[in-house]
C-alpha cells in the first residue's frame, strides 16, 4: 500500500517573500545608516565650520578692541557686541565681561559663532584679556642709563598697599634697560638689574645682574587727551599759564594748587625752586599729560596722598625734538612718571630729604646722581592701565549648551 505524499504548495512562494523581507530590512538598514553618517558628516562639518566662526570672531574682537565699551565697564559688567556676520554667511557674537576686582583691568571674551542653515552648527570658545602695567620697575630704560657722582643712594621697592615705606623692607626691585647701564659700586640695588647689553660698576647689586639679556618691547608712546589744553588753572604773578599755548610755569615762590580734576594736559610744565604744586585728587588719581617739556625742582611737587599711584606724569604725543625731562624728589614726592620718547634727568638738592621720590620711572635714556633715593612701589604694577594682552594659553572651546 502506498504511502500518500503531503501537500506543500505555496512553500517556495512564502520563502521568496521572506527573503525580499530581509533583503528590504537589509538596503533599508543600509540606506538609513548611509544617510545617518551623511547627517553626522554635515554636522561635524557644520560644527567645524561655527569653530571657525568663533575664531574668526575672537581674532576680529581682539584685532579692533571696542576700547570705548570696555572702558567704561565695571568689575562685574559685560557688553554685548551682537551678531556679526562674516563672508561665508556664518556668524559670531561677542561678549565681553569684566572679571578683575577693580586694579589692572581682567576680561572674559566669549565668541559663539553659528551657521546659517537648518543643522544649526554651533560653537562657542572663551579667551582672557589682561590689562598690563606699564610700570614693571623702577626704572625702565629704552636706550642707557649712566650714574654720576660718588654718593651711597639707593633704588629699593615696597608696596603702599600694604604699609608705607620702610627702609627695612624685604621687598625686591628691578631695574632694566635695553642699553647699557653703568652704576657706581657704592651704590645699592635691593634686586635685580638687567640689560640688553652691558652693566658696570654691580658690587651694590643685591639681587642678579643679566646683561646681554634678551631686550623687551619699546613702550609705545601715548596719544594726547583730545579736546586741547586744560582750562581753568588759577594764575597769579607767580603763576602763569596760557591754555592757547598749554605752557604752565610756576615762579620761585610761587604756589599752585591742582584740585578739582582728575586729567590735566599741558604742552609744558615748569616748576622753578622755590615754587611749589599741590596735587589734590580728592581721593583719586590724578594724569598730568605733557606733549613736550616737564621740569620740576627738587621739594616743588607735593602730593599728599603718600600714594605713588594717586599722580602719574604721561608723556603723549611725538614732538619732533623731545626735550629732557627733569624730575626730582621731595618730602611728598609720590608720583610715576611715563616718558618712553624722553631722556630722563634726576635733579638733587636742598637737603636729603629731597633726594627721595616713590613711584617708578619709564623714559628714552636716563642720566641719574647716585645721591637718589628711588623706592619703587609695587602697587603701580597694578594699577589700571589701556594697555592689554591675551593671555597665553587662555583659549578654550566651551561645551555646547
């Protein structure tokens, strides 16, 4: 007896079926993950492409600083310099923030940059500016600074911030130059001297002594405050001033008070001996700016604050023929002097007490008595300057929110 052979029809048919099923799965798998890594590989573009925005972004901010918006900042507040967009329709924003606590001026530059399509690249990268002191020693020397004389001054440092001087300070100083500098040996350094070329006479060096060192950067020479010569300085037979001119001259005996403003700008400023000029800057800082000639005799400015940083002389502007400056000390000689275009001279006289002057000094040259008694204060390294930098290795690429 035979055996009956089941039925299987329709078996190949579902077998087809089912392997284009997987076949579909299989290129619908493929077509999807291929477009994914097309999305993924715009998007990383796109992402690169905002990077590149942001940079273009922080080296635009950097290049043409808003120097007016930031200036008028306070610890604490930013400003938005809104969108900006560049060539390749891509754009950047940003935004400045002032982090320092009220000294040298501190800013955070955040830059986001963005592109102009639907997958939306974004990215965001943050840098540091720094204000920079343009008063990083006692005395900085473009060109050489020579000492005359025999006597035992002294250049030494100390910070007002912290106490008044004392001649038993631990602080150091420095002095610098990119010329030579020749000192007399009795004559005492507390810290370091350095020059682009030669030094002599260091045995009252206490610190190092580096010549041949690598020279710094000239001091750039300041603009002059716009809007001409002061106005308003009280005159007498003493004391005479011209604001056409911006000459101010002050007489043997006569006595000249500034008070009132924190800015002045003259094209010269002479103080005979004997005369005298008062800074009174109601608790703030006084720049008494000079376009050509600034003379004072020993004991004739007085500052009383007893703060080096509440009076600084700026040299601004290029005069075809600097002249010499002449500076000097005083029992309320508190003062900075900035003068990178102008040979600078220390005068002494009238007692010791007049040999003494706090602050700091940058000028072209220096021609200086070994009677001087500098005391370089510290608290002008930190003193808010308009001269800034980035600072190196600050970059850094911000996670995306």
């Amino acid at each position: 007896m035979m055996q009956r052979r089941e039925k299987r029809e329709g078996f190949v048919l579902m077998a087809v079926i089912f392997s284009i099923a997987i076949m579909s799965l299989v290129v619908i798998v493929a077509f999807t993950t291929s477009d994914d890594e097309r999305r993924s590989a715009r998007a990383s573009r796109e992402s690169t492409l905002a990077l590149y925005a942001a940079e273009a972004g922080l080296r635009a901010t950097l290049g043409n600083w808003p120097a007016a918006p930031t200036a008028a900042l306070n610890p604490g507040d930013s400003v938005d310099l809104g969108w900006t967009t560049i060539p390749n329709n891509g754009k950047y924003r940003a935004v400045i923030q002032r982090v320092d606590n009220g000294g040298l001026r501190h800013y955070s530059v955040v830059v986001s940059g963005r592109r102009a399509n639907s997958y939306g690249g974004q990215s965001s990268i943050l840098a540091v500016v720094a204000g920079e002191s343009r008063f990083k020693a006692a005395i900085t020397s473009q060109g050489p600074l020579s000492m005359t004389g025999s006597s035992n001054g002294i250049i030494d440092g100390y910070d007002s911030d912290n106490a008044p001087y004392s001649p038993t300070t631990g602080d150091t100083t420095l002095v610098v130059g990119n010329g030579s500098i020749s000192l007399y040996n009795a004559f005492t350094v507390r810290g370091d001297v350095k020059a682009a070329s030669t030094i002599w006479n260091t045995s009252g060096v206490t610190g190092d002594v580096k010549p041949f060192a690598p020279p710094f950067a000239a001091n750039p020479v300041l603009s002059c405050p716009a809007g001409g010569y002061s106005t308003g300085i009280k005159t007498s037979s003493k004391v005479n001033y011209s604001s056409s001119t911006g000459v101010l001259y002050v007489d043997d005996n006569g006595k000249l008070k500034l008070k009132g403003e924190n800015q002045y700008h003259f094209s010269r400023l002479l103080v005979a001996d004997g005369g005298s000029v008062e800074i009174d800057g109601d608790g703030s800082r006084v720049d008494i700016f000079v376009d050509d000639w600034l003379a004072f005799a020993p004991g004739t400015i007085e500052n009383s604050s007893g703060k080096p940083t509440q009076l600084a002389f700026w040299a601004c502007g290029s005069p075809p023929n600097p002249q010499t400056w002449y500076v000097s000390g005083g029992k309320d000689a508190f003062y900075s002097v900035y003068a990178p275009n102008h040979e600078i001279q220390f005068l002494t006289g009238g007692g010791s007490a007049n040999n003494h002057v706090y602050g700091a000094m940058v000028g072209a040259s220096f021609v200086l008595p070994s009677a001087m008694r500098l005391h370089f204060d510290a608290a002008l390294t930190r003193m808010p300057s308009s001269k800034l930098k980035t600072l190196s290795g600050s970059w850094a690429q911000l996670p995306a929110n």
